[in-house]
C-alpha cells in the first residue's frame, strides 16, 4: 500500500498521454512513407515512359517483392507532366492482364485476358490536372475500343504466364509489343 501512495498518478497519466501521441504520429508517419514503394523502386531501375521486359523472377531477382516466378513481366514507370502517354498491349490468352497503378499502390486501370479471345488494349493516360492537351482532331483518331484515364504519375504492368520453355519465345515476341509511347502535349 505504501507503494501505491508514493505514485504520483498525474506523472503516470501524463507518460501514457505523451505515449499514445507519440504511437498515433508514428502510426501516421509510416503509412504516408514512401520511400520503399514499388513505385519508387522502379522509378530508379527502369526509364520512365518506355516498356522494359524484366529479366525472370528468382530468388536472386526480384525487383518487387511477391512477383510470382512462373510468369513474364513488363514494367513501364510513367510520368504525365509534360505528356499524355499512350498504351498499348495485346492480351492473348487466359492469364495475361494489364495493370496502371498509382506511387501509392492503388490500382488506376486493370484488365485480364479474355478465354475466348485476344484483347487488344489502347489507353491514354493524361496528365491529372486541367491542362488544355489541344483539339482532338489534332490527335490520332481513336477507335471506340481506346480508353482514357487521368493520372500524374505511376507505373504500367504487362504480366504474361511462363507456360515452359516451348512458349517462351512467342510470350517475349507478344510482350515486346506492348509499348507505352509519350505524346505530344
């Protein structure tokens, strides 16, 4: 009991005031950290604004953590600040898709391969703010299969699976089509 009296509670209750804020602000400090995104690592490997296969995934290669092993990969970090950007991949079978994802992780596009047939993607990627980006008729026609989304910055991910040694040539020959081109402001 004695113990107990020679506590000075308000000292006590003031630590554990002091630790929570300090534990709210670290919790809110790394989440906002993105120092180590995929973004951020692919932005420092790879040029920006070009599609670049990335050699196959093993235990000694891997440029984003849980890529799986038994697929192909293109990367293609982007930036939309003095461009528009324009995509283009060919989805042939079941398994191949095509993702645009924000720094952040967020998905901005996503789409999959269909089982019955080929998908054929064209996107435009404009920048996010309200910039005049000129007359439509001074862009190439698009066709009512071109898609547009609005984003700063962020990376393109073409991923094919490794179906064995006869089909590796035919999966890079298809992922070397895909591009992602700059267009003119």
């Amino acid at each position: 009991m004695s113990f107990l009296r020679r506590i000075d509670w308000r000292l006590l209750l003031i630590f554990f005031i002091v630790a929570a804020i300090v534990h709210i602000i670290a919790t809110f400090l790394a989440v906002n950290d993105q120092r180590g995104t995929a973004y951020a690592r692919l932005a420092h490997l790879l040029p920006h604004n070009t599609m670049t296969i990335a050699d196959p995934i093993t235990p000694r290669h891997e440029p984003l953590p849980y890529l799986s092993p038994d697929a192909r990969y293109a990367f293609c970090p982007f930036d939309t600040s003095n461009t528009t950007m324009r995509v283009h991949a060919l989805l042939p079978d079941l398994g191949w898709t095509i993702g645009v994802y924000a720094p952040d992780g967020s998905s901005l596009y996503f789409a999959a391969a269909s089982a019955d047939r080929e998908t054929t993607i064209n996107l435009s990627i404009i920048p996010a703010d309200d910039r005049f980006l000129g007359l439509a008729a001074e862009e190439r026609q698009a066709t009512d299969d071109d898609q547009t989304i609005a984003a700063p910055k962020g990376f393109i991910v073409v991923r094919a699976p490794d179906r064995g040694a006869p089909y590796r040539a035919a999966t890079r020959a298809i992922l070397e089509k895909a591009s992602c081109v700059a267009g003119r402001v």
